[in-house]
C-alpha cells in the first residue's frame, strides 16, 4: 500500500517551525524496514535558543498561575488521551513495534500519569516548623525551577514523556522534548495534546533530533533541568555535565533485572511471571527480567524444560496484528547486538534453551525480529549474568539457597527492578530488605511499574542517581525549596542569641 510520507516540523512553543538545519533523519518501521513513517528535522543550536527564548517568556506566565489552574491543562490532556487511546496506541506500535495490547497500557500510562499529577496540583506540599524565637514562624514551600530539558528514550516514546512532562508543568516549570530519534512520532503527539488541552503558548516544545542535539539541550546554560533516560554510559557523561554546570539532573539508566524463584514458590505463577517480565516488550524494558535466578530443586530442571517450552509458542510478529505477543526489536544493529550477546554466552559454556536466532523467513524477512531465547547454565560472573542486553534474552542461574540467590541477584552493577517468587513470608521480607534495587516485587515480574504516590519509579546503584518519577518524589527534581521566615514580634530577634 502506498502511503505518502509525512515530514515533521518541530513543535517550537506550539507552533510547528522548520529547522534551519534544512536536514532531515528518516524512521521506519522496525516491524517492515519498507515503511518510512517520517522524516525528521535534524534541529541545531539555533532551533533550540529560539525554543529556549519562547519558553523564558512562557515561564514568567505559567509559574505564576495557581497550580490548581496548571492542572486543568493536565486533567484536560489525560481526556483527551482517552479518546485517541486506539489511535495514539498505533502510532506507538508502528514506531516501537511492541503489541497493540501492549501499546494500549502505555497509552493508559500516560492517562494515569496526567490525571495523579493533576491531583498533586492541590498538594505540592512545603513545611511548616517551629521557630526558636518567639513571634516567628518557618514555612517551606517548594518552587519550578524554569526550563527543563527532557530527553527520552525509544522504548516508552509515549508514557516515559509523559512522566517528566507532568511533574514538571504542574510545579510550574516549562519544558523541551527531545525524544528518541527511533520512536519520535508519539511525543510529537503529546505536546500537540498538551495544547489542545489549553497550554499557553511556548510552555512546551518539542525538538527532534539525535544524541548531538540532546547534547546541546544538557549543554544550554538556560535550561536548568535535564531529566533524561538512557544508557548508563551516555547517562554518566549527562551527569558530568550538568556537575559542572551545577544543573539539576534526573538519570533513569539501565538495569539488570532479576526474578528469584525459590523452591517454595507457585510455579506456574513463576511461569507465567517469567514470561511476561523477560519477553514482553520483547524484553525492551529498562524494568524487563533478564536472569531468573533459580534455587536448585526437585522441579527446577523441568521447570526450565517447561517454560522454554511455553517461550517457544510465543507467537512473534508485527505488533499491529491482535495475534502476535512478541513484536521486532527496535532496529536491526540492535537485533545484531542482542544476538552477539546470545553467541558468546554459548561460547562461555551457556545452553540454549530455546531461541538464539533471528528470525527469517516471510514476514520476518521485512524486520527485526528476534526468537525468544532463554539460555541457562550461566554462572554470575558471565556477561549474559552481568550487562544489559535489552531484548528477548532471559540467562538462567541455578543457586542453591536464599542466601545465594539473594548474593546473585545484587551481583550487578545496576539496581532498577528485583523480584521474589516465594510462599515464605519471611523470606519475602527478608529479600525485600536486602535488595539493592530502587524496585522490588514479591510475587510478581520485575515490570509493570505503576504511577501514583507511592509508586516511585527509578533505581540504585549505576540505574541512576537518585532521582524518581511515577510517584510523589518526582516533584524533587523539579522544584526548589525556599524557607520563609517570618517575624512578627516587631522587634529584632536575633537567631542562637536571644
Ligand atoms: C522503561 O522501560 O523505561 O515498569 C519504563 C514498567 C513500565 C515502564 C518501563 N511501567 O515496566
């Protein structure tokens, strides 16, 4: 079928601008490498202070006006989010790959994600405390910073947006969006949603563009948040320069997520956990299961015959189509490094289980598809035990006890998601005070995060530097304390003297 082939503008304060680069990247469809889905403006220094310059003005407007007012914008964006739902949920799948069905939950991210940062529009809470003097009063309140730079990443284009979009604009902040060269449509689609929802001009922009041009946002001496999610090597350099730059800096980095499954554990809810959390989102999760750490047991080699058996009747394909439950990865050097990491596991003694390939053949033939692949007999010092691999690839490690597994389990450098399968109470406890992750889950895959108060989102260790959205605490990163003192004794009341 022959479609025409939309180029985008930017989204400059809401209004669409042509870069001056004159310079376009193109994306297509990681499920059929015919399907161009757009050409992107490749943006520049001057796109961006033209963004920044919009938004200084727009600062001075929107932190003025009552948070309460700031949520309408937000309830507003999350209904009409709603009702775009299957729409937006395509475009999601066409650009990311993952299922429709999958697409959908992360549509209804973004909805849940709108509506409980609207809520926090009636808190955002400071202090009040108690002064040592008489006649006084102490009270902290919490205030938006200005321009936020938000950098995103392919994986979520839709919801993970979304989590630094409302935090910010609810304290009362502006923001500019560089999302992903690899899945820029969806939140080209968020910020025109913002505005149709009656965000005033210039409070929000998006700017496409690749790793150089996320660069420059980090590097703008006006923009004085950056909330990014990456890889930890591009991550650590963020940090850097915003160090130097003393800008406040959110990091949500990678993972090397683990489900422990102990011998007490409900095996077929183990099953079926291990399956979603390794091969949902073809394993393109930050959050997604990487190892399970398995204690030895009378029924833990079935156990893997089982569940390689159950990976093997997933069926793998486009995402658009309702019957398939694995869509591609998202390119094909990236289907080539998933693979080298299954090619020298095997070299160091790992055993395929089932998968290990790329697809070929038919449909597969147009995409980046990649055979659900678990690998077992991997010792935790391996590569396949230890780095991210970012695709459809669960290592299994066979412990002998608790303590093992937990021992295993941290063994990484990373800290985002871990999770424990047992009937044992104490154990269960036990393993979620000892795990050095941001994330914990009893009984339940490492993914599936949720938003709302208590559900702060982000990791330990080198998956960031303890920032965290999706609950409450993200309205850290985006606010800035100021301590009020006020005298009313009407007289000179001097501190640690009088
Ligand atoms: C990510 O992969 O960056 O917890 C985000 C989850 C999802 C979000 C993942 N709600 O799996």
């Amino acid at each position: 079928m022959q479609t025409m082939t939309k180029t985008y503008k930017n989204l400059v304060g809401g209004v669409q601008k042509e870069s001056s680069s004159n310079d376009f990247f193109e994306k297509y469809n990681p499920a059929d490498k015919n399907e161009l889905l757009g050409k992107f403006p490749k943006s520049n220094q001057k796109d961006l202070d033209e963004a920044v310059n919009q938004a200084k003005k727009a600062f001075e407007i929107w932190k003025n006006t009552p948070a309460p007012k700031r949520a309408e914008v937000l309830y507003k964006a999350a209904q009409i989010t709603l009702e775009q739902k299957e729409e937006l949920a395509q475009i999601l799948t066409k650009e990311a790959g993952k299922p429709l069905v999958e697409a959908r939950g992360e549509i209804q991210e973004v909805i849940d994600t709108y509506m409980f940062f609207a809520g926090e529009g009636r808190r955002i809470y400071g202090l009040t405390g108690q002064s040592e003097l008489h006649n006084k009063s102490i009270i902290t309140i919490r205030q938006p910073i200005g321009i936020c730079g938000l950098i995103s990443a392919w994986n979520f284009p839709s919801a993970v947006p979304s989590w630094k979009i409302a935090p910010a604009l609810i304290t009362g902040n502006v923001v500019i969006l560089k999302p992903s060269k690899d899945a820029p449509m969806s939140g080209y689609r968020l910020v025109e949603n913002l505005y149709k929802a009656g965000l005033p001009e210039g409070c929000a922009s998006i700017l496409f563009g690749s790793g150089d041009f996320g660069d420059l946002i980090v590097r703008h001496p006006d923009i004085k948040v950056i909330s990014i999610t990456g890889s930890t090597e591009v991550g650590k350099m963020v940090y850097e320069t915003c160090g130097r730059m003393l800008k406040k800096c959110a990091l949500e980095l990678g993972g090397k997520n683990a489900i422990i499954g102990l011998e007490d554990a409900n095996q077929d809810l183990l099953l079926e956990g291990v399956l979603w959390g390794a091969f949902g989102t073809a394993g393109q999760r930050c959050t997604s299961t990487s190892r399970l750490i398995l204690q030895k047991s009378s029924w833990s080699e079935r156990f893997v015959e089982r569940l390689a058996n159950a990976a093997k009747k997933l069926v793998v394909g486009n995402g658009l189509n309702e019957k398939n439950q694995i869509g591609p990865v998202i390119t094909a050097s990236h289907m080539q490094s998933i693979h080298g990491f299954t090619e020298r596991a095997i070299k160091e003694g790992g055993k395929v289980m089932c998968g290990g390939k790329i697809l070929t053949g038919g449909e597969y033939d147009k995409g980046n598809f990649y055979e659900p692949t678990i690998i077992s007999s991997i010792k935790p010092n391996m590569e396949l035990a230890c780095s991210e691999v970012f695709g459809p690839v669960l290592a299994v490690i066979e412990v002998k006890d608790f303590e093992e597994a937990i021992k295993v389990a941290n063994n990484t450098e990373y800290g985002l998601s871990l999770s424990i399968y047992t009937k044992d109470i104490t154990l269960a406890m036990q393993a979620a005070n000892r795990l050095e992750s941001g994330i914990v889950y009893i009984n339940a895959p490492t993914i599936g995060a949720e938003c709302g108060g208590a559900a702060a989102f982000g990791g330990w260790k080198d998956t960031g530097n303890g920032s965290r959205e999706g609950g409450v605490m993200a309205l850290d990163t985006y606010t800035q304390y100021k301590t009020i003192y006020i005298d009313y004794s009407n007289k000179l009341q001097r501190a640690q003297i009088d």
